[in-house]
C-alpha cells in the first residue's frame, strides 16, 4: 500500500532535507578547522525581518500543484517548489556554496553520490534501516541573490529554488 497525502509529503521533505545534509557533509562544508564561520542548516523557513546568524542554510517548502497524467487513473505528477536560503558570511563563500548545492541537485557530483536529479524517498518512521517508498524528481533548479537586501546579514543572500516532482495515484498503488 502506497503512503499518501500529508505524511508523503512530509517524507518527501525529510528525505531530501537528509540528502543534502549528508552531501554538504561529504563535500566538507560542515567540518572544524574551515576558514569561515560554521556552516548550519536548518528546515524551516527563517523569518526574514530577524537576525539570522552568518553562514546559515534554511530549507522551505512553498507552493504545491498536481496535474492528472494518465485517463481514467489518479495518476498524477505532483509538483512543489522547494527553497534553500543561504546567508553567507562573504560574497565569494556564498557563491562556493551556492553552486554547489546547484550541482549537486542537478546529480553533477557523482564523487558524492550525485549523479543525478532524483532523490530517494525514504519512510522514517521506520528504524534502524528505513525502507526506500519513492523515488523523487528534481526540475528547475535555479540561483539567485539578493539585490536589494534591507538588513546587513542578508548582504550575501543566497536562494537557490528547484522543483520537485513526484509521480503517484493513489494508496492503492
């Protein structure tokens, strides 16, 4: 029986959450001893009018729409847009970071386990070894940053913007 609605989605999220997680870790970006400030990531969006502490990374979720694909099925393509917030303690560190987590969500970074655009899905709710549900698309990825920042810690903002798709009917499935 396939997992569905809310606690699909929810997996979805933590799933990807936990691939970039643990590719940030295998390019180094999370170790002691670097020449910058620690790098944290968060899931949750930040509120934008507060403080937000140098070299952090947040991961949000927006808007979602679904498009029937198959007659006379639930078959559907549901897509979501998913943000990664970076506020970099300088130009040149944002950018680093920046285009790597655009490479390795295109999967150019197979040294990683990168090699493409697709992230599994896994049910966590299940441990020690939590079981592969689905297999998640990635479209769209895009870079940008702050032109126009108001306060001094969004100075090197950083979003980095991709869709992710994912393919299902219905529990039956």
């Amino acid at each position: 029986m396939a997992i569905v609605g809310g606690l699909r989605t929810r997996l979805i999220f933590d799933s990807i959450y936990n691939m970039i997680n643990d590719s940030l870790t295998s390019l180094g970006w999370f170790d002691a001893g670097r020449e910058h400030l620690p790098v944290s990531f968060i899931s949750e969006p930040l509120d934008h009018e507060a403080e937000v502490a140098l070299n952090t990374l947040a991961l949000s979720a927006d808007n979602a729409v679904s498009f029937d694909i198959e007659m006379g099925s639930n078959y559907s393509e549901h897509r979501r847009v998913f943000f990664l917030d970076f506020y970099a303690e300088s130009h040149s560190l944002g950018e680093h970071f920046a285009y790597d987590l655009r490479d390795l969500l295109e999967g150019r970074m197979p040294s990683i386990g990168r090699s493409a655009p697709i992230v599994a899905v896994y049910d966590y709710r299940t441990q020690p070894t939590p079981p592969q549900i689905a297999t998640v698309h990635l479209d769209f990825v895009s870079v940008e940053r702050a032109n126009d920042f108001v306060k001094p810690w969004q100075k090197n903002w950083w979003s980095i913007a991709f869709t992710v798709t994912d393919y299902y009917g219905d529990e039956n499935d």
